[in-house]
C-alpha cells in the first residue's frame, strides 16, 4: 500500500499520546547513520567520502554544545560485510577524535543462522580490532544494530533481504543491545509498533517485532536479561502537515535526514511533539533520526550549513524555554539513558551515558 500506511497509520492515529509534564524536559538526539561509503563508489571513491567527513565534521560540532557541554556526535552504522581496514582506519580516528561512535549494519540475503552468527563476529571482531564497539559489566562486546534493506527479521512481505525469520533471537544471543532499523516506512517493512522503545519478543514467524512490550519504568528491566527479547529504539514517525505534498495531503515525517528534506527547527518540534519515551518516565524524550551519510548528496547537508543551522535552532530553543534541555547521545548513549529511565534512575539523563554499556576505546 502506498507509504505502507496499512502498516502504520491506524496505529499511529490512535497512539498514546505522551502525558504533560510540569518540570523539565530532557530531549535525547540521536542520528543513527546507515554509512555506507562504498554505495555506488570504488575503494578509492569510499575513502574520499570518509576524508570529507573528517575534513568537515569536527569543525562542524565544534560550534555547539549540549545542556552537559558535550558536542554533537554521530553513530555510523557501517556494513561489516564490505569490511575494508583502510577505510575503518579513517572511521576510527573521527570517532576517537569527535566522540562519535561506530556500530553495526548488515545486509544479506536467503541467509541462515550460521550464516548470520558468522557474519556478525566477524564484524564484532574487525570493529574492536579499531577500538570501537562497547561492552557489557561483564567484559563482553555488544553492538547497535541497524538491518540492511530495512529487513530485520525477514520482515520483507516477498521474503526479500534477510532469510532468518528468528533473527531476533540471534542478534541478542551475538551481544546485540538494541536494534535501530525503525521507522523504515514508506518501506513495506514498517511495524505496526510505531514512535516506542519496546522489546520484541523472538517467535519462530517473521517480523516479530511487529508488536512488543514497552519498554516501562520499574517493570520491564528483566527482559534486558532475556535471550529471547531485543530492544527496539524506533524513531519518530508520523504525519507532517506543515509540509505537504500539492498543498494538500500531509508528507510522512519518518526522521529521515536528506539532500531533499534536510533537518530543521520545524522537524525537531515535531520529533519532540511524537514524544517516544520510555513509559512511565515522559520527561525525558528520545528523538533517534537516521540518514544514508556516505553518500554527497545527503553527507553535502549533514556536514553543511543545514546542519549548521539545524543545531543553532537547538541552541535557540533550549535559550528560549530553560524548561527544555537538549542532549547530543550516540546509539549506545540513548539505550543506556533509556535503561536508566527503566530502572527509575533520577537527575540528570546525561550521567548515564555509561549506565550499561562503555566503549572499548574511550580515548
């Protein structure tokens, strides 16, 4: 159906609201990158796109700080199936030098089991090779996740991109801490879930994670521990009607960051309107955006004056109401902040960017 709205509009109507709240609000921004330097390039291409943003990026954040003065980060998500060490090279040195951070993306197809298990530590093993991915209190490596062709869970109603219907299982079995792949609509992938952090539980049917249990404050920690359940971290999705298409029909506002619809002080009141949080904890609100930075047409805006200007209007409003604080938190900084929010921690959400998960290398 045309942007998949038989997969998520009805749930999105009739969503729960996020309820008011009288102090603070604590506003978590994420931009969770599906980078891939290789699409459509050669080797010497990808490297010239890694050089770009090492170029351009630290001197783009650099010019802003967060209500913990911390300054904008980026989570690439890097397809460990076109390992190349040159390229992870030059990756790591950004993120050891921005606080940026890499994590995990795959794309496969018909695969199996084995087939997964080995792709996955294989990629485990190359990224901390390059002091990267993070670990648990007991020492072992755990990833963010992101599904190549918005497939997880072979959720492709053609059964194309994945194979593995009980792939979340897997995942948090290899050390996935959360996986990041939604909102994919207008992909036909769309969950009926939508705007939550929830746990999906592993069935022996495609697209469990179609529906889940929210993630809820005092209640829901013991599935952290469950091997049968993965954590989803969706991001805001929803109906923009200050942007339509002929004038008439509201555009579908799925966080996507753009050439053609890049960020905006406009977009972010609607993230913050869409209210993903953890339930129970409405305070603190987490906008996860995603983009496809390894490419120029989107990385000419991410690395640009759109961004530049996105951030300014972050600036601006945290000025303008001392109600709202903004925190810039990788992936694996917003799942620690949402299992704090789960354990009923208080305060500040910025002293739990290492609740659960540290990074191997925190140089």
């Amino acid at each position: 159906m045309y942007k998949a709205f038989d997969q998520w509009l009805l749930p999105y109507l009739m969503r729960r609201r996020r309820p008011q709240v009288s102090g603070v609000t604590h506003v978590m921004i994420a931009v969770c990158d599906h980078f891939e330097p290789m699409h459509d390039s050669d080797q010497k291409g990808a490297v010239e796109r890694v050089a770009e943003w090492q170029r351009r990026f630290p001197a783009l954040i650099n010019q802003f700080e967060d209500a913990d003065g911390q300054h904008p980060r980026h989570t690439f998500f890097y397809p460990v199936e076109q390992y190349d060490r040159h390229l992870l090279e030059l990756l790591a040195d950004l993120c050891h030098r921005t606080g940026s951070e890499v994590e995990i993306h795959l794309h496969h197809e018909n695969d199996n089991e084995a087939g997964l298990v080995a792709a996955i530590e294989q990629g485990k093993k190359d990224l901390v090779g390059h002091g990267l991915l993070s670990r648990n209190e007991r020492g072992e490596v755990v990833y963010g996740f992101i599904h190549g062709n918005w497939a997880l869970d072979n959720s492709h109603p053609e059964g194309k991109g994945c194979g593995i219907d009980q792939e979340l299982g897997i995942l948090k079995r290899t050390g996935c801490c959360a996986d990041f792949t939604m909102p994919s609509a207008p992909h036909p992938t769309q969950t009926k879930m939508v705007n939550s952090i929830y746990y999906g539980r592993d069935t022996p049917l495609p697209k469990s994670h179609d529906r889940g249990v929210l993630m809820e404050r005092g209640l829901t920690g013991e599935l952290m521990g469950s091997s049968n359940h993965l954590l989803l971290v969706q991001g805001p999705l929803g109906l923009n009607w200050k942007r339509r298409k002929w004038g008439l029909m509201p555009r579908v506002e799925n966080a996507d960051l753009t050439g053609s619809n890049p960020p905006s002080g406009a977009r972010l009141q609607l993230w913050r309107d869409l209210g993903v949080h953890v339930k129970g904890k409405p305070e603190w609100v987490f906008i996860k955006l995603h983009t496809h930075g390894g490419i120029p047409q989107n990385y000419e805006t991410l690395l640009g004056e759109e961004m530049r200007d996105f951030h300014s209007s972050i600036k601006q409003a945290a000025e303008a109401d001392p109600m709202v604080k903004f925190h810039y938190v990788s992936a694996r900084e917003m799942v620690n902040i949402a299992h704090a929010a789960e354990q009923g921690e208080e305060g500040e959400p910025g002293e739990y960017r290492d609740f659960c998960y540290q990074k191997v290398y925190c140089g």
